[in-house]
C-alpha cells in the first residue's frame, strides 16, 4: 500500500434514486477494474448486495465499500467505491458514505428521469462539498429519453448537458468513460503520512470471531498492524489486530495511509463502542475531532413479540446481535398482558422495519409478532415538562387532557414531503395529500418548457404528519400514479395536534397490546374498521362477545360476536311449548352466568392474522 500516495487515489460513491441501477454500475466498475472476474455464462449481478433480503428485493440495504486498481497513462490508481442504498429510509446510510468520499457519480434513469430521492442525494452531496460526476443510465432501454433527461438535470441542478456520460450498466457501454471521469474530475484526498495518524470511522459490522470490523478512512499519518489506538469519543484504547482493504472481499494489508479506505479489526467486543462518525488516533498522540453526525433517530416504532412467548430470550439474543450489523435500530424490552414478554424497536422508516423483520426470519428462524406501527409524540405537561411517548398504552388517557389533569397537550412529528409526478396524476396527488392531513400544499412544474404539454412532470412539496405516512401512504401513491410518482421526505419537527388514544374492548376488557394513537376527525373510520377486523378473526366462544372501540369512555364502534348454542330443545317432542321456553330459559340464564365470568383470550394466530393485514 505504500506505492499509492494520496496523488493516485480517488474516493467516490453512486448515489441515485432506487432503482436506478447503483449496483449494477458497481458490478461493471468492478469488472473492468479486474477486481472481480468476468463470468463466460450471464452477468456478475449486484456483487456488492451480499445480504439474502437484498438479493430477494433487488433493493441495497447497507452501503459496502471496495477498493478497485485501475491503470491510466502508466499510472496505477487506487478508486475506492462506496454503493449506498436508494430508498429514503436508508438516507443516514448515504450521509455516512459521502463523509469518507471526496466525489460522487449521481446516476440518473434514462427511461425515469430525475426523481425525489435524485434531489434529496444531489443536495446532500453538495453540501458536504463533494464533486459530482453526473451519469444517465439504461440508454439501452426502448422508453430511454437521454436528451430530454439531460436538459431535466441542467434545469434541476443546474448541469451541463456536456458533462453528462451517457452508459447502459447492464450492457457495459460507455462504462469505460466514466472511469476516465472519476480519475480526472475527482480531487485527490489530502493527508501526509508524517503527521499524527488520525483515522475517520463511518461504518461497523460485526463479526462473531473477532468482534467489530471496523471501516476507516484515514485521513493523516499510517496505521500499521499492532499500533495502540484510542477512540477521541469513549477515550477507550485498542490494539489493532489486522485491517486492509475490501476487493472486495476483506483482503489484509501491512498497513493504510492517507486517503486511503480499508477495514480494521482491534478486538473491539461491543458494537456501542463503534460510534460512527469517531476519530481515532494513537495513543499519547491526541489529535482534534473530526466532525461527527447527527445520529440516526428512529421515526418509527413497533412492538416485536415471539409467537410463542417460552422462545423470548432467544429471540431478543437474535435482535441483540442483528443490531450489531444495523446501528440505526433502537431497542427496548416490553410487556404486554396480551401478548407476553417483547421488545419496543425504532426504525428509520416502515420499509427499514420490513427489512429487519425479514433478517430476523431469514438469519434467526425467528416467528414474531409486529404490533401495528407507531411514531413518537411529544407530550407537554401542566408542571412544563415534557415527554416522548412511542407506545399507545403509555399515551394519556382523555380525562388527563380535561382542566386539573396532568397532560396540556400533544404534538405530533411532522416531515417536509416532495413528490414528483406525471401532470395527468396531479390532481389524484392533491387529493391523496389532504386525504392525509397534508397542509403548506405547493409545486413546481419540473421539466423544461417547451415540451409537449400533458406529459410534463410536477414536483409537490407538502407538510406531512409522519403517522399519516408509515401506514399506507406509499402504496396509495404508488396505485394512484400508476407507479410513476415518486416520493422523498425529510424531518421537519413538532406541531400540536389532536390525537386520542383508541382501546379496545373485548366483553368490556380491555387489550393492551391493540391500543392505537389516531387523530380526533379519523377515529370513528379507523374504530369501525378495526372492529370490522377483530370481528372476523375472533373465534367464537359459548357466549355473546361485544367487540367495542373507545375513546375514553366513550364508545365509537361496536360489533356483536353471537354465541354459540347447543339445541336443548333437541329431545323434546310434543307437549306444552312451555317445556321448551323453560329451557330455553335455563340456557340463557347460564350464557348470562358465563359472559360475567367468562375470559376471551385472544390467540396469537388471531393477533397474526391481525397485524400482518
């Protein structure tokens, strides 16, 4: 590693919209580098996803890096890529990526032009001051437009048509070019080896045998096997038992120098101690901190219990050690009288949340329960404290709202939503939005004018509540553009707003574990809807059950389960009819005796059947 000064090095990532063809521009990179061998059958196809649920999906989930050798004009350069997830769940991912980069080729849809998440990455690539290599991909395809899409990204980002390269990442065209562009157009990192070492961590996995594989940039000095580091974040000192570089499997090296990107393992145990965004150095040699990240902060919540509650430590070893690989997840232990022991998780976003559930049955043979999704609110209280409340049964009941109670109000978490879609589905967008509770409603018309009209795309920015999102929102949208529109958000904050707590009752108890937060104008839909549902998975029982929703103590839907009845009158022939009435009576004198006593437990293929609709 000592023959590539910082001169000969380039760090870059693909940053695009999802779908756009990230990895498979990755797999071509890394084919015409030599870094991975050609296959005689078929194509390599999205080497750098290596986890099972991505290969299901076709979607990234975690950002890999690999370093690649490239020769140009007799010179050996060293490109170390980074390939980031698209879907905006996955943004914090991108922002750690583009911290160790000093480049970034923002890949754009021939066929789909500039998208919501193409704006988002383009602005975040911008202000962390990176240079961006602009690419339009699948030219290839019969619907592709490189024209029309080039003019879309000057009147965007204000690019210049010239400077876009034009590649189909599936056939290899024009790759070749976009090589040359990452050698020439990035900036070189800057580092000299004389200084005092000082490595940036931006990504950790976690290895069963040797602990926390840490990813690290070094930005000054060289870090060689067995050097003592320490961490400027937990003051906590390691010894660094091997490191090199990913190509792009883990290949080991004597030693990283500056600018350069490689793996270090420095028997670290628990994966906390990682703290992305950390600068190391060695030890009695204190350098000053980079800066680091926000950390990730999880939008939403849900309750995660075995099917069968005798297999809950295994299943909270099993989310234990998936969080170790995914930094981003946040988790509790919870009870529910319904439902046993579980656990609270934060995600990012309800995709991040399907993710993790699919890792839990694909890697862990794990069977759980997910309780319907929640966001957390802000409680303000009377004394001005206030509180963050992410699971229903600790929301306040409605008399702690009226005056003398504890709670004065709720605010709700609130995001800044951009849409962009085909003209024609416009309308359906704006109905779609204020069906949602969107306000601050405006747009843009996205294309350059002068184009046939009607066919032009729109880019809406509108204020959201994020529990109007994590339900079904997406597909709505996806159903009502007939899968054209695409949709991007970012956090914006608190707003006070009118939220009850929902319970259910079933033969007047109440069940902890489907308690909702809903907002006061939707409540009556959401309750009948509810108990339309409970009503159809509930088994019968030897007495009438009613179903209820409440606010409070108010009751806003009801359905009756009918008992079920032996026929008592079934030996009786011929007589008085009062000899059947009497024991008609009977019977329905016991049924009254076994609904004041009688308990309705809930099965859990019933709470399944529930939660998993």
């Amino acid at each position: 590693m000592e023959d590539y000064p910082c001169e000969v090095i380039r760090n870059f990532s693909i940053i695009a919209h999802i779908d756009h063809g990230k990895s498979t521009l990755a797999d071509r990179l890394l084919e015409l580098t030599g870094t991975i061998t050609k296959q005689e059958k078929g194509l390599n196809q999205q080497v750098l996803d290596k986890l099972k649920v991505e290969r299901e999906r076709g979607i990234t989930v975690k950002a890999q890096t690999a370093s690649m050798f490239h020769d140009k004009n007799g010179t050996r350069y060293l490109l170390n890529l980074i390939d980031t997830p698209g879907h905006v769940d996955f943004s914090w991912e991108v922002a750690r990526s583009l911290a160790a980069c000093q480049g970034a080729l923002l890949l754009v849809d021939a066929s789909q032009g500039v998208q919501a998440q193409s704006i988002s990455v383009f602005h975040v690539a911008k202000e962390k001051g990176l240079t961006i290599i602009p690419v339009l991909n699948k030219i290839d395809l019969p619907a592709a437009q490189p024209e029309v899409v080039a003019q879309q990204m000057q009147s965007t980002f204000g690019i210049d048509p010239a400077d876009v390269i034009k590649v189909s990442a599936k056939t290899g065209k024009g790759v070749e070019q976009v090589l040359h562009a990452i050698i020439e157009r990035i900036p070189p990192p800057v580092g000299n080896p004389a200084d005092p070492l000082k490595a940036f961590l931006f990504d950790s996995s976690y290895d069963r045998y040797r602990g926390v594989i840490s990813l690290m940039s070094i930005q000054n000095g060289v870090l060689r096997k067995g050097d003592k580091i320490a961490s400027c974040f937990t003051r906590k000192k390691y010894e660094v038992t091997e490191l090199g570089i990913m190509h792009p499997e883990e290949v080991p090296t004597d030693c990283l120098r500056p600018g350069q990107v490689g793996f270090v393992a420095c028997s670290m145990k628990e994966s906390s101690e990682a703290h992305i965004g950390d600068t190391f150095h060695r030890v009695g040699h204190p350098v000053e901190p980079m800066p680091g990240f926000k950390p990730a902060k999880a939008m939403v919540y849900a309750g995660v219990y075995p099917v069968d509650s005798s297999d809950f430590l295994k299943l909270e070893e099993s989310i234990r050690r998936l969080s170790l690989t995914d930094r981003s997840v946040e988790v509790t232990r919870e009870t529910s009288s319904a439902l046993g022991q579980g656990c609270r998780l934060g995600f990012l976003g309800t995709l991040h949340m399907d993710v993790f559930r699919q890792r839990l049955e694909d890697e862990y043979n794990a069977d759980v329960i997910i309780t319907a999704p929640t966001v957390p609110y802000k409680v303000l209280h009377r004394d001005g404290k206030t509180s963050i409340v992410s699971n229903p049964t600790d929301f306040p009941e409605p008399a702690d709202f009226a005056s003398g109670g504890r709670a004065k109000a709720v605010q709700e978490p609130i995001v800044k939503a951009s849409i962009i879609v085909p003209e024609k589905y416009f309308s359906a967008m704006m109905e779609l939005v204020f069906e949602h509770r969107g306000t601050d409603l405006d747009w843009q018309p996205l294309d350059v004018a002068g184009e046939a009209s009607g066919d032009g795309r729109v880019l809406m920015h509108a204020t959201l509540p994020l529990a109007e999102i994590v339900t079904d929102f997406f597909d709505k949208l996806k159903s009502r553009s007939s899968g054209f529109a695409s949709f991007d958000y970012e956090d914006a904050g608190y707003q006070t707003s009118d939220m009850r707590k929902m319970t259910f009752l079933l033969n007047s108890k109440p069940v902890d574990a489907l308690a909702l937060i809903v907002h006061a104008d939707k409540a009556e839909g959401i309750g009948r809807q509810w108990v339309e549902k409970l009503f159809k998975v509930i088994p019968r029982q030897l007495f009438e059950i009613p179903i209820q929703a409440a606010l409070g103590g108010k009751i806003i839907a009801r359905r009756t389960l009918s008992a079920l009845r032996a026929d008592v009158t079934a030996g009786l022939y011929g007589g008085h009819y009062e000899r059947k009435l009497k024991h008609l009576q009977n019977q329905k004198e016991s049924k009254r005796k076994m609904k004041r006593v009688g308990r309705v437990d809930l099965p859990q293929e019933a709470f399944f059947d529930l939660l998993s609709k």
